[in-house]
C-alpha cells in the first residue's frame, strides 16, 4: 500500500533535518581546522545527532511531531552547545533558526503549538543570555573570536536555507 505524500511543510521540515544531520559532524573539523583546539570539547555536540535523526523518522507516522521535534530538539541543542561554549561564542544565534522554523512549519489550526514553542523558545533565549558567561572550555579570546565567526556564518547559512526551502510553503 502506498503512503500518501507529506505535507509541504513537513517535507520541508525533513530537508532541513537532513541538512541539519550532513553538517552537523563537520562541526568538530571545523573547530580543530580554524580554532585548533577544542575538538574533544567540540565533539560533545554530535550527541544530538540521534535526536536530529528521529525527525525524519517520524514524519510518516505523526507529521506534526516532526514539525514540531525539530525546532524543540534545535532549541535544546542550542541551549547545550551554549553551556558549552559560552555566550561569546554565540551558539545563541542557533536559535534564530529554531525560530524561523517554528514560524514557518506549523500549519493555520496548530497556532497554539506555534505560540507556545515561540514562547519557549524566548524563555529558553533570555534564560541563557543571563545566566550564561563562561565556556566549559578555557578558550583564549582568539579562539572565542573564531568560535564567534563559524557559528554566525552557519546561522546566517542555515537561515537562509531554511528561507529558500519553505518559500512558497
């Protein structure tokens, strides 16, 4: 029996989980090739990999959850990898995305879902932007510097990945 095709939004939501997961093991390389220290600390990240790699997974029982797991399991990442890294790195930014995505993957009668995840996302934001200073690793300012620069070209990558791919949805 054939399954009946997914949603545009949904399936966008699966492009964005697979891109998510094809890039999400650079990460570690990245920090050892442009940093040059840190990759165990780096690696640490690749532990959402699992998660990332559910979305997909479920999509064709639940659509909904898909589209819903994937901003929810982007916020946690992001709120990790800032414990991790520190606020100066700005792995805050990850959760523009994660906004963007519940922006634009819900559908018109799943506003209150929408709502709450925006509003969870904030909290989630404003929490870690106070109380969050220092990284667990003892990065130099150098390094923090360079950090700073990989992640905001990755936002600003994934944001607009994530505009081409739902335009039109």
């Amino acid at each position: 029996m054939r399954r009946p095709a997914l949603d545009a939004r949904t399936g966008a939501t699966i492009t964005i989980a697979w891109v998510i997961l094809a890039n999400k093991p650079f990460y570690p390389m990245y920090v050892w090739w442009l940093v040059g220290d840190g990759v165990e600390t780096s690696a640490i990240t690749l532990v959402a990999i699992p998660f990332f790699l559910a979305v997909p997974l479920i999509a064709r029982k639940s659509p909904f959850s898909a589209r819903l797991a994937l901003p929810l399991i982007g916020t946690i990442d992001t709120v990790f990898e800032s414990i991790v890294f520190g606020r100066a790195s700005a792995t805050l930014l990850f959760l523009a995305p994660c906004m963007a995505l519940t922006l634009v993957s819900f559908q018109p009668d799943e506003k209150w879902w929408q709502r709450g995840l925006v509003c969870c996302i904030f909290v989630c934001f404003a929490i870690c932007w106070w109380r969050l200073k220092d990284p667990v690793f003892p990065w130099t300012g150098g390094q923090i510097a360079m950090l700073m620069n990989i992640n905001v070209f990755a936002v600003a990558s994934l944001m607009t990945f994530i505009g081409a791919r739902y335009a039109g949805t």
